[in-house]
C-alpha cells in the first residue's frame, strides 16, 4: 500500500506541476501581449503588490541560506553543516534567478531592466538594491557553476572554481548584508504612509535579522521535501543542529520586535485588534512565538515532523511580515484595500512551480549531493555472497564440540 501511494502521490504533484506550467505560459503571453493592466490589480494607489510583496521582497529573503551556510562554513569553520552548502546554494541560486524573472513582469517596461548598468543614481536606495541583486546574483552564478563543471567533467574549471571559493563567499555575504538590509530601508522613505506597526528606524536591521532566520528554516524545509521527491536520506542530527540556531535566532528577532513596539509606543496599537493589529498578531503569535517555543524543545528538534513543521511555521510567518510591510500597512493611508488578481496569484504560483522544477531537476542530474553519492558509491562495493553464505557455517561447525 506505501508503494502503491508514494508514485501516485508524485504523480498527482506532477499534474499540478504541469497544469501550473500550462496556465503561466496562457498569462505570460497575455502580460506581454495586453500590458500590465490585463493581469493585474495594481494601479496608482497600489503600485506595488503581489509580485512585490511575495515575488521579489520574500524570495530574496527565501533565498538568504545560501549566503547563511556558505558564511558558517568557509568563514566560521562550521564543517558539519558542509553536505547542506551545495543544496543552499542552488537555493539560492534559483531564488535570485525567480526574482530576476518576476521583476520582469513586475515592470511596466521590462525590457529596461538593464538601465541601472549605465544610468547611475547613487543617492537611490533602489539604485543600491539593484547593484547587490545583480552582483550578487553574478556571484551565486559563480558558485553554483562548479556543480556543472564538475557533471561535465571540466575538471580545470573545477580547480579555478574551488579556488575563488573564499572570496566569492566574502563578496557573497557583504553583498547579502547590504541588500537584505536595504530591502527595508526602502520603506523608511514613507513615514506618513506605512502604519506604524511596521515603520520603525529599525526595518533593515529587523529585515536582515528575519532574512538570516528564515534562510535557515528553508534549509530544513528543502532537505525535508528533497528527501521526499528524491529517496534520499534525511541528515537528521545536521538539520537538529540547524533547528537549534534557529531557535536562538527566534529569541533573537521577537526580543527586537518587542523591543521596537515598546520604543515605538505601539505595544498598545498591537493589541487594539483593528485590521493592521489582527494580521501583526498573526505573523507575531502562531508564526514566530510558536515555533521559538517548538524548536526551543529537542525532542521537536530530533523529530522529523515537527521540525519540518516548525520551520514551515517560521517561512510562513516571514511571508506574512513582508506581505504586510509591502501591502496591508499602506491600505490605512490610501483609503483603499488591494486583492490580487486571478492572473496576479496565477503567476506567482507559475514562478514557484518552476522553482520546485527546476531544483529537482538540478538535483537528480548535478552533483548537489556529492557525500551522499560517495556513499552510496562505497556501498555498492559488497562481499561476494558465497563468503556471506560460508561465513556462518564455518562458525557453527567451530562451536560444535568433538567427540
């Protein structure tokens, strides 16, 4: 019955796969072919929404355990956590390439996107955003590049490769810190507009602090769902070790929320229970207290489960916050209430699929999981079974006494 349910399971996952695949390319063409007001709900008061809020704000931050892990790894001398680095990468590698694509649908004039290259305005925080994601995003092209290299067997590009590994984990975390951080700065531009639950002085530091948590919680939820699709074996005691920094970083963030609700004034605005309070309650409780509290527990920690669905908890709470900062704390001061649009969630919905796609496949055709298959490799190395077969006998006939 197992072996029956796991193919049909995946096929089902399959069907969605395809279908997701079917209706984005219909929408795509009708975004590039009837402009932006075909597809979406957004207009001068909302300029900003779901590919926005969810597309670019949450999948940069999604994509924050690749700088996380390399940094533990190459700079902190954490070695047990090196089997996750190559699959944190290629997280983040796709989380920064999904990016690049929802801004083009995003932008009235996509085929602009290149105009920071040369129209330079240092005095944007936009201005630096985009040099960090573009580098950045150079530099995860980078790392990943040796995954390829080393299917194709180029093994001279391998060396090179290894060789710039320091460095570009240096330039990759500098890079990570300013744009994650600015990511935040830029809602510091709107004072008399963003609610005040969410404008605080501290935004970026709250926006880097949120984004280093919840790369470590897409660390454990890739591996869990890796494990699945592929067959592969779960590294539980690494991924409790994982929980278990999560759990400080946990404390860590809802110290320094607490701390700027009290130094802000608005410990009494987040209990009034009025709209903006209802959803600040809701990434604050069940999606970031609740899961401190699970993952501060080891028998949850050692548990597969629970630490998947505690990290869950953590990835949903960061989407809520970045939805809320980049759509409902703008509604009070525009008299106005965004939903996106069927076409809106459609493609978000199309982007992610393609990111699960794209990293099975990565998966099952790159050395993503090199220890792994090294192992598997050793293994298949076996006695012949006659020794096997004789072995027992010839200790039974010893342990027989003579007469």
């Amino acid at each position: 019955m197992t072996t029956a349910a796991r193919p049909l399971r995946l096929s089902v996952w399959r069907g969605v796969f395809y279908a997701l695949m079917a209706l984005g390319i219909v929408l795509t063409y009708i975004r590039f072919t009837q402009g932006l007001g075909a597809v979406s709900n957004m207009s001068d008061r909302y300029p900003w929404g779901l590919w926005i809020g969810f597309d670019l704000l949450c999948g940069v931050g999604l994509a924050a355990g690749g700088f996380v892990v390399t940094a533990a790894v190459y700079i902190f001398d954490l070695e047990r956590f090196k089997p996750i680095v190559r699959p944190a990468i290629l997280t983040a590698f796709l989380g920064y390439l999904l990016v690049c694509l929802a801004l083009v649908f995003d932008l009235g004039r996509p085929w602009n996107i290149w105009h920071p290259l040369i129209m330079w305005n240092p005095q944007s925080v936009m201005f630096e955003v985009a040099w960090c994601v573009m580098l950045y995003s150079t530099v995860l092209t980078l790392e990943f590049s040796g995954m390829v290299f080393e299917r194709l067997g180029w093994t001279k590009l391998v060396r090179y490769q290894h060789a710039l590994t320091f460095p570009l984990v240096i330039v990759g975390v500098v890079l990570s810190t300013l744009h994650q951080s600015s990511l935040g700065t830029v809602y510091l531009i709107v004072p008399g507009k963003l609610h005040a639950l969410w404008y605080t002085p501290l935004l970026p530091v709250i926006f880097f602090v949120s984004a280093v948590t919840v790369g470590l919680a897409m660390v454990i939820v890739e591996s869990r769902l890796s494990s699945r699709a592929l067959g592969r074996q779960l590294e539980m005691p690494l991924l409790s070790s994982v929980g278990h920094i999560l759990s400080g970083l946990l404390i860590l963030l809802v110290g320094l929320r607490f701390f700027d609700f009290w130094n802000c004034g608005q410990l009494a605005t987040l209990f009034d229970f009025s709209y903006e309070s209802r959803l600040a309650l809701l990434e604050l409780g069940p999606l970031l207290i609740l899961p401190m509290f699970l993952l501060a527990s080891p028998r949850v920690r050692n548990n597969t489960r629970w630490l998947y669905g505690a990290a869950l908890l953590v990835v949903a709470g960061f989407i809520v916050n970045r939805l809320n900062v980049a759509i409902t704390a703008f509604e009070s001061a525009t008299g106005g209430h965004y939903v996106p649009s069927f076409a809106e969630v459609g493609i978000t919905l199309f982007i992610v699929a393609l990111g699960f796609g794209a990293f099975t496949l990565a998966a099952k055709h790159l050395p993503v999981y090199p220890d792994e298959e090294k192992e598997e490799a050793s293994s298949a190395v076996v006695t012949p079974p006659t020794a096997h077969a004789e072995a027992p006998n010839q200790r039974r006939r010893i342990a027989i006494p003579t007469s």
